[in-house]
C-alpha cells in the first residue's frame, strides 16, 4: 500500500470514530429534552446548539490530527486561505437539521475529504437510524460494513425517485414526466437522500437547486465508490473547493439512469455558483498607494464587523451593534486586524468582518471630494 493510501485509510477509520461520538453528542441533546434552536439570519435555516457543538468536536479533533489539511464546515466562518490545501476537511455537523429539531430519524454526521477538488473519502453517520456510510476512493463504499452498489435501472419509466414532488409536475416541462415513485416524505438531508440511492434503496435522487459542497462531497464519494454517478443536472463533475464552495445542482443514480436523467434536467437553468466569485484586483491599482509604510503616507483603512442578514450579501441586521475594531495607516496593518477578528467569530457563520479603505472622502461643509 502506497503512503498516500495508507494515509486516506487511516483518515478514514479517524472518521468512523469520530462521526460515532458526535453522533452521541448529537443524541445526547435530544435525551435531555432537545437542543435550543434557532434561525440563521437571510433565510439559512434552522441552527442547534447540536450543529455548533459537534461542528467544535470535529474541528478539534480533525484539525489536531492532520493540522495540514484545509477546512470547511457549514458552521464555520469560511476563510478561503484556510482551505487552500491540497487536502481539505469537509464538515456538514448535521445535515437535516430540520429533522433533527422535529424528532424525525433522517439526519446525519457528514465527514469528508477532498483532494485537488475531487471527494476522495467519506462517513455519513445517521445514529437515529442506526446506519453508518463509509467510502474511499477505490476501495469502495459500505452501510455498516456491507457492500453498497447502485440500482442498475435503465428507464425512466416506475423510477424510484427522491426529489421535491414539483420537480415531476411542474408544467413548464417540455417532455412530461413517465409515471415515478416519489418518497413521501422526501428525507431533507440532501447526503441521506445521496446514500439512499448509493445503497440501491432509491434509484435517483435529483436537485435542481444550489447546494454546499458540504451538503454533497460525502454523499458524491458514497454513489461514486457504489458503481453510480453523481453530477451537476448538465452532467457536470462536481469539483469541490473552489472559490465558491457550491455545486449548481445534484444529479446522483446508476450509471445508466443517469444520461436519461441529466437529458431530461438540462433544460432548467441554473446559475453557476462560480459567478459570485469575486474578481482579483488589477495589479497596479492599489498597492503603492496602500504601502504607506514606506512613503509613510497615513491611509485610511477601517476594520469593522457586524452580523449580516444575509452572508451573500452586505446588509447588516443592527448598525448599532457593529464592532469597530480600529482605523490603520496602511492595508498590511488592517488586514492582520482584520484576520484577528474573524478568527474569534469562526463559530458564527453571519459575523463577518470588513476592511474598508477610505479612497475618497466628503467635506460637507464644501462638498468637496478630498482624492486619496
């Protein structure tokens, strides 16, 4: 066995162990009468005190086992320098926090690896329903210790399908749907839906919507490893940890099904998260000007943070609660400020904290615009 491998295997049993006693931590909540929720602001959903507890035993326990590796968790501020790795932790604490909240079995640990932006090993553990996923790449993928492998459906026709009932009746469809089972009551965690159909007990599952790349790279390891394939809806690799961290739609079934599937769904159209990325400033815009420690020009620039109704987005839920940090003379200074800051909110996903540099400033007293 190669070292590369030999090192993915024992990440893989460090998962295992660890996805069991955060899933007992997780329990644990629900014996002592159910963790405190409440809402993520801009319409994010539900979160517990379960999702940020077991989210601070994975942090702690992945990043101190192999510190080399980059992280992204749903309930982690995400720092894009944290996961510029070649291999980066994939954290979802609890996904189906909906269900968690309302006593409903269909939630789950997500644990993952991506390498170079490809999942390359996952554990999805589901403690309410007594059922835990593991997959590497190669080696292939296990419900509690047996053998997944995908259906090996060829037609539309009777297709066991989990999606949103409007996915099939929607009218606007230029081909109507064949006749399909849907599940009644679709589970909402998005990777249980992507183990079910790596498990063969569903044949597809299809999103036609935005999804985190936490929300799919361990389900994508899970169907791959099965014999399936799991793509965007235009057939798509699903590439992990870029700019945005976010894949435009889910498509996962068997090999076969799958073509049909991606022939059907292409006709919708939906953004590609990688549209929101930001743009890298022009090299000769800035940095003379903000380098004032060596022309020993006094620049403006203002570090601040506030929580945001919406993390895509810069409208703040409380102007007067925002946290002023300091004013500094050049960017250098701001920015080790500014990472100062947003490291003590890692924990708190609509905290976010902003450099801004004063380039033109008003004299209302003359309406004069002073350049800098």
């Amino acid at each position: 066995m190669q070292a590369a491998e030999r090192t993915l295997t024992q990440d893989l049993e460090l998962m295992l162990a660890l996805a069991k006693e955060a899933g007992d931590l997780a329990l644990s909540y629900t014996l002592k009468g159910g963790a405190e929720a409440w809402n993520k602001t801009g319409g994010k959903g539900p979160v517990t005190e379960a999702d940020l507890a077991v989210n601070r035993l994975c942090l702690k326990q992945l990043q101190t086992a192999r510190p080399e590796y980059g992280w992204l968790s749903e309930e982690t501020l995400d720092d894009p320098a944290a996961r510029a790795k070649s291999r980066v932790w994939v954290v979802d604490p609890i996904d189906g926090t909906r269900a968690y909240i309302s006593g409903d079995p269909h939630w789950c640990i997500a644990l993952a690896i991506v390498e170079e932006g490809e999942a390359v090993a996952s554990v999805l553990y589901a403690p309410a329903l007594g059922q835990m996923y593991s997959a590497r790449k190669g080696a292939g993928a296990f419900r509690n210790g047996r053998a997944l492998h995908t259906s090996q459906r060829r037609q539309e026709e009777g297709l066991r399908l989990i999606a949103n009932d409007g996915v099939v009746t929607h009218p606007s469809w230029p081909e109507p749907w064949p006749t399909v089972e849907l599940a009644r009551p679709k589970p909402n965690a998005t990777l249980l839906r992507m183990a079910f159909v790596a498990a063969g007990d569903w044949d597809a599952t299809l999103v036609l919507g935005e999804k985190a790349d936490w929300d799919v790279a361990a389900g994508a390891v899970l169907v791959t490893e099965a014999g399936g394939r799991a793509t965007t809806h235009l057939g798509e690799p699903l590439v992990f940890n870029q700019a945005v961290p976010a894949q435009r739609s889910v498509v996962a079934s068997g090999n076969a099904l799958h073509p049909l599937l991606v022939r059907r769904a292409e006709v919708v159209k939906i953004p590609d998260p990688q549209a929101r990325a930001p743009q890298p400033m022009p090299v000769s815009t800035e940095p003379k000007r903000m380098n004032s420690a060596k022309t020993g020009k006094q620049l403006l620039h203002i570090v601040f943070g506030g929580e945001l109704k919406d993390v895509t987005g810069v409208e703040f839920e409380d102007l007067s609660q925002l946290d002023f940090i300091g004013a500094f003379p050049n960017y250098q200074e701001a920015y080790d400020a500014w990472k100062a800051a947003a490291q003590r909110t890692v924990d708190q996903a609509e905290m976010r904290y902003f450099i801004l540099h004063a380039h033109k400033l008003l004299d209302p007293a003359t309406g004069d615009h002073h350049n800098v």
